[in-house]
C-alpha cells in the first residue's frame, strides 16, 4: 500500500517529536552558543584540512587523496565509511547516529585545470606551471561540513538527541559528473534535509528556483578512414572534418536558440598529425537550458548535427553523457532558518593583511577595489523569469524567456530531497571564476576565517532541524505543495550510461608527482604559507 507524500511528512514529523527531549527557547540558545564555542577551538583542525586539500589540488574523479585523507579525519571520529559509492572510486558516505532526522552535508572537492597558484600572492604565480588547482575554491567545502558535524555530533551525545549525520563530497563537479548517479544509487532516499556549502565571497542563502542553467555533458566521437594527406587524400575520410563541420554548424544555430542556451566546446581529439587524415576525432559540448525540455531539445539539435556532419564527410558517430545536472531549486522554510543563523553569526572580522590581499588582487584584475565584504547581503526572494511570449517586433515563436548561465549539479539533489546551499565567504570579490585568481585566497587567513562562520551557521541549522521537526514538515510541504506541484525530476541518465571516472586520468599521472613534493606538512610547518615561504599578503608594490 503507498502512503501519500502528505501523511508520509506528517509521520516523519511525529517521530522526530516522539524521539527528542524537550529543548527551551533558552536551551537551544545555550547549545548554539556551545556551537559556535566548540567551533572556535577547532579553528586549528579547520585550517590544517583547508590547507592540505588545497595542497592536493586533484581534478575531478581523481580526488584520490583528498577523499582518503577526508573519509579517514570522519572514520576516526567514529563516523562509519562507505567508499566507491555509484561505483565512483573516490565517493564516499560518512554516517554517525540513528534515527530521524537524516541530515545531509554535502560540499565538493575537485579543481579547476591549469588553475596552479601559490596561496597569499595577488598576481599570478604558479605553483607549478600548467597544473591543476583550486581556482574555485572546493578546498574549503568539505573541511566546513566536517568542523559542523563534530560539533552537532558532541551536542547530540550531551543532549541525548535522536538523528543521523551524514557527510559525502562531490565528486567531478565542475564535470557535474556523479551527483546524479548518488540520486540513483539511493545516497538521498532516506534523507530528510540536504544542507549544502560552496565558497562565494560573502555569507548568504537563497531559496526557490536559481538563475542557474541545468545541462548534459555530451562528447561525440566520429569516425573516418586515414590515408596519405598529400599523397592519396581522396581515399580518406576525415572525422575532423566532421567535427568541424558540426561545429559551425552549431554556432549558425545559436541565433536561433533561447537567450537562456549556453553552449560551449572542446575538441578532444583533432587527429595525429597534418599529413594523415585523421581517422578519429571527438569534440565535448555542454548543452545548457533553463528546464528540462529545452536541455533535451538542445542535446536533439547536438545529435542532428552531429549526423549532418556525417552525411557531408561520408563518417559515422558515437556519442556518451559525461554529465548533467538540473537548474537548483532550494527550500524556502530551511533557507529562511539559516539567513536567521547567518544573521546571527556575521561576517568574520577581516585583518589589515587580508584586505590588503583582497585590493591587491583586485588591483591585478583590474577590477573596483572594494576589498573583502564588510556587509551581509540581505536573503532575496528569487527572480521570476520572464514569461514566453512573442516578440516586440510582433515576430511568432517562444519570446525571451528566462535567462540563465553555470550549473551545478546540486540542482538533481535539490529535486529530490529538501535542500538549501550555505555560500561562505572564503574567497576574494572580482575574480573571473575558474580561473588562478580564485586559489589566491583558498589557503589564507581569509579561507580559514570564511569556513569557520560557515561552519557555525550550518551547525546552527543542523540544531533546528533536530529540535524543531515542524521545520522539517515545513520543508516537505514546500517541497510536496509548492516545489515539485507540477514540475517532477526525471534524471537525464540513460540505461547503460556510467560515471566518466577516466576523466583527468592522464592529467594527473603527469603533474602529481611534482605536486605530491608540494603537499602540505602540517606536522612540521604552522600554515601552507609557512612550508611555501609565503609572506602574507604579497602585494605589488
């Protein structure tokens, strides 16, 4: 017999009232203030993870030290490990506790490519040259989760209070290439609240639909027949050919695709050599879009002009998802209980070096120097779009639209369980993203101050759900009534496909036996900046 959506909440409710103790007004403000007490004398463990993470600076699906050194700090805290979740080596699940409510932190732990640079200098300055690093800033996410969950852990074991903590990265996010495959390995089916973290520059949470594009990640490989360049190039059929070919073919198509579309490419294979017609050749698009319908239609489009590149080069294609991910849509009573706990937990108070630090990048990015935020931004109520509707010029069709732009695939999550995204401020106002300039902060004072107020607010938050269980009703009313009322997940995973764990492979057998000689020593040096001989801030002159 299936229970509705409606009383199965109402049931979860009761049994988180019927398991924990009662908790005053003025309890739960003693156990905060405990929160955030514990959470300071840990500022020590916080920076020593943030530090070493940054140190590793693995690409997505090859996070194999980050994942072992992560997963072991949660299993020697008691916390029980599940490893290779979705058949992904370096996903894993931390759980400790029993009982409802399931709390979920999630944060993610790769890097960007060629996004090497040393911590604390305000002008681009490689670790080393060409090799990955955390020019996102997923150094910090992970170490914010796990400073919470110890925390809310030693309040649960005093208080005697019913629930299951559960951590997990991740993993390949800049790929967005495993989180929907933990919604179908069932990381999410039990779970009551998802809290998510990812570095920003200021300390905010926002609820309903984002302006965020979902996605599919697709890569087309065509195929050919070589032969001599000069000598016989009639008797070849070239797959770069039609790679190109579908290339400019899709860039004519954009004029004619929604404001909302982002479409990107690279070509990951162009062939072997000039004087031989490449036999092979693949090229790697992202087909962004503001819903589902349209990404599917997107991804259509891919696949005829993938197959009209054949026809005129006389080739044939295969093609595999390498990812997705939907457009995030957040709850709004979980979100509105954590602005409360940012409101009362502030910005971290910033030193005379990390401004300095701050203006100096800003100054090399040219772009305002306005330093670090001074100021919480206010909790805003989500943008609507704009409807479909007909041109100005009376011309038919859908109109505007919504408009959109990066991904995360955090949105899946969000489809299937009631979630929120905690942005703390760990890293510097102005930079470009994904880009060098934002590893400049990620194994400073400024990293380890924005993850400690990260770290209070979701463990603050993390309280509110064990003792208040009318939170959680609240956010599965939302979820049920308002959230999934007429749109309903469907994954964008076909039969057959699997996780890209080849992904990055080849990149990191090249540069991490260099970086491995550049990891963190946190026995011997103080900080990163300490092993490194960084003077903090360096500054130009």
């Amino acid at each position: 017999m299936s229970i509705p959506k409606l009383s199965l909440t109402l049931l979860i409710a009761a049994l988180c009232a019927s398991a924990q103790p009662a908790v005053t007004p003025e309890k739960e403000a003693a156990m905060k203030a405990d929160l955030a007490g514990q959470i300071d004398a840990m500022k020590k463990q916080a920076q020593v993870m943030v530090d070493s993470v940054f140190s590793f600076g693995e690409l997505g699906f090859q996070e194999l030290e980050t994942s072992k050194y992560l997963s072991g700090i949660l299993e020697n805290a008691g916390f029980h490990i599940e490893r290779g979740i979705a058949g992904i080596p370096t996903a894993w699940v931390a759980s400790w506790g029993e009982g409802k409510p399931v709390i979920s932190l999630g944060s993610d732990i790769d890097d960007i490519p060629r996004a090497s640079q040393k911590p604390g200098v305000a002008w681009h300055d490689p670790l080393i040259e060409g090799a990955p690093g955390h020019g996102e800033g997923h150094n910090s996410g992970v170490p914010l989760n796990i400073i919470a969950a110890l925390a809310v852990k030693r309040v649960m074991e005093r208080e005697h209070l019913k629930g299951t903590i559960r951590l997990w990265p991740g993993v390949a996010e800049e790929e967005v290439g495993a989180k929907a495959y933990f919604i179908q390995a069932g990381l999410f089916k039990d779970v009551d609240v998802c809290l998510f973290a990812h570095v920003a520059n200021n300390l905010t949470v926002s609820w309903g639909p984002t302006t965020q594009n979902g996605l599919v990640s697709v890569e087309y490989a065509f195929k050919g027949e070589s032969a001599h360049a000069a000598g016989a190039p009639w008797r070849g059929r070239s797959a770069l050919d039609a790679v190109e070919l579908m290339d400019v073919g899709w860039n004519f198509r954009r004029e004619h695709l929604r404001l909302a579309q982002r479409s990107h490419y690279v070509i990951t294979n162009g062939g072997d050599q000039p004087n031989v017609v490449p036999p092979d050749a693949s090229v790697w698009y992202y087909f962004r879009e503001a819903d589902y319908d349209h990404i599917m239609d997107m991804w259509r489009i891919g696949d005829n002009m993938a197959k009209a590149a054949t026809l005129m080069t006389d080739t044939t294609f295969t093609s595999r998802l390498l990812g997705s991910a939907w457009p995030g849509h957040f709850s709004k009573p979980i979100a509105e209980a954590m602005n409360e706990n940012i409101k009362k937990v502030g910005l971290p108070q910033w030193s005379d070096a990390d401004q300095a630090l701050a203006k100096g990048l800003q100054h090399e990015l040219k772009v305002p120097e306005r330093g670090l935020a001074m100021r919480l931004q206010p909790m805003q109520a989500p943008r609507t779009p704009p409807p479909d509707s007909a041109g100005g010029d009376g011309a038919e069709g859908q109109g505007v639209g919504p408009t959109g732009g990066g991904s995360d695939d955090i949105g899946d999550v969000s489809w299937n369980v009631p979630t929120v995204t905690l942005r703390y401020p760990s890293n510097i106002p102005g930079g470009p993203g994904h880009n060098w300039a934002n590893g400049v902060s990620m194994a400073t004072p400024i990293a380890h101050k924005g993850v400690i107020a990260g770290a209070k607010v979701q463990a603050m938050t993390m309280l509110d759900i064990l003792v208040h269980p009318e939170l959680v009703k609240a956010a599965w009313d939302y979820f049920n009534e308002v959230q999934t009322k007429t749109v309903k997940y469907k994954s964008f995973i076909r039969p057959g496909d699997k996780p890209a764990t080849w992904l990055n492979q080849k990149i990191m057998e090249q540069f991490r036996p260099q970086m491995k000689q550049l990891y963190y020593d946190s026995a011997k040096y103080d900080t990163y900046l300490d092993q490194l001989g960084i003077k903090y801030p360096t500054v130009r002159q």
